[in-house]
C-alpha cells in the first residue's frame, strides 16, 4: 500500500521537531524557514494564521474532498457555487492553497448541480412576480376597542407599516369617518407621503369619498 503524504510535511516536520528536508537546496531550506514563521504546531495539527488573523488548519486532499462535500452537497450545504463554497470552508477553520480551484472543480463535478445548472427557457415553469414595497407603501388600519373610557377616550386608531411594522395611533372619542381622515392627514400624509394601498375591513368609518 502506498501513501502520499500531505503537501504541508515538510513545514509540519520543522515546525514540530525543527528537521529540514535534505533533498533541497539552501534557497529553498531559507525560503521554508521564512514561510514557517506564519504556522502554528499543535499535535497533531498544523494551523497558519492567515492575512485576516484567523487560525485555519491546514488539510489535505483527502481531508479537502470530505469538508468540501459538508459545505457544498450536505443537506446544509445548498449547492452553491465554487466561491460560496470556499467561503463556508474558510468560515469553518480550514484551508489549502488551492481551495479556490478544488471547489469550482468539486461543483463542476457535482452530479445535482449539473442536473439544475443552464435549465433551457422552453422548460421553465411559469414564474408569478411578487410586487416590490417600499417603506411605508402600504399600511393597514383599523380600530381597536371599544375599552373602558380614559378622559372620554373609549377607541384607538392604529396604522402598521408592512413593510416595517412602524405603529402610528391615537385615542379617539368616536370611531367615524372623519376622526379616519384626520387621522391620515395629519400623522401618515404629512409624514410618510401618500400611501400606495390602505388595508382595512370594510367597516362603515373607514367609507368616505
């Protein structure tokens, strides 16, 4: 049986007991001492602490095929691209010099992806657009009560933004059209613009012309 040792030996041997390999010449030897000031030893794992000062550990092929399946073809991978994928790998603490290039090859590989990838205008399924809204495009509105009186006020009138959830109210003595129109003229009109679509019940004080 024969095994191939990871690319990363020789700095993991200098790293943890201070050998160079002696099939090299003294060019090399000093450039793999100069590289090896950016490695950490921690058995039996070598890290490398990388230009955004994360520790990664470094992997091997084997080791890569396998994290790059957990990252792109798990059930929480998602099948994204070459470059997503790299970056789940790299926010999981791992690293190779060629992850870039392992993982567009790993998705060029991947057998779902290339069954979904470049699907022809003829076999697409009808889409339904979904409208776009802004803030405070749409607002519902209605009453609340009626509750106990609280200097003669018995009914509340709420407006809810949609989009975001923004609450406008006020506390109103009688529940008719024109404590309504009041109501938009003065806290929704003047200080968020005209609606596109008010959202209400149908209810007789929301009828006015």
């Amino acid at each position: 049986m024969i095994q191939e040792a990871p690319w990363f030996t020789d700095i993991a041997n200098f790293k943890a007991i201070g050998e160079l390999p002696s099939n090299i010449n003294k060019h090399l030897k000093r450039k793999l001492i100069n590289d090896a000031k950016h490695y950490i030893w921690d058995e039996p794992y070598l890290f490398k602490r990388c230009a955004d000062g994360i520790l990664r550990r470094y992997i091997s092929h084997g080791e890569g095929q396998e994290v790059l399946w957990h990252c792109h073809g798990s059930i929480y991978g998602g099948h994204f691209s070459g470059e997503r994928t790299t970056t789940k790998v790299l926010q999981c603490g791992f690293f190779r010099p060629i992850i870039f290039k392992d993982a567009t090859e790993f998705v060029t590989r991947c057998n779902k992806c290339q069954r979904a990838g470049n699907l022809p205008k003829k076999n697409e399924m009808p889409q339904r657009f979904i409208m776009e809204l802004e803030l405070f495009d749409v607002w519902g509105i209605d009453f609340m009560g009626p509750s106990p009186p609280s200097y003669s006020n018995n009914n509340i009138l709420v407006a809810v933004d949609y989009v975001s959830k923004w609450v406008e109210a006020i506390a109103t003595s009688t529940n008719d059209n024109k404590v309504v129109i009041n109501f938009l003229r003065k806290n929704i009109f003047s200080r968020f613009g005209v609606p596109r679509a008010l959202i209400i019940d149908g209810g007789t004080h929301f009828c006015n012309k």
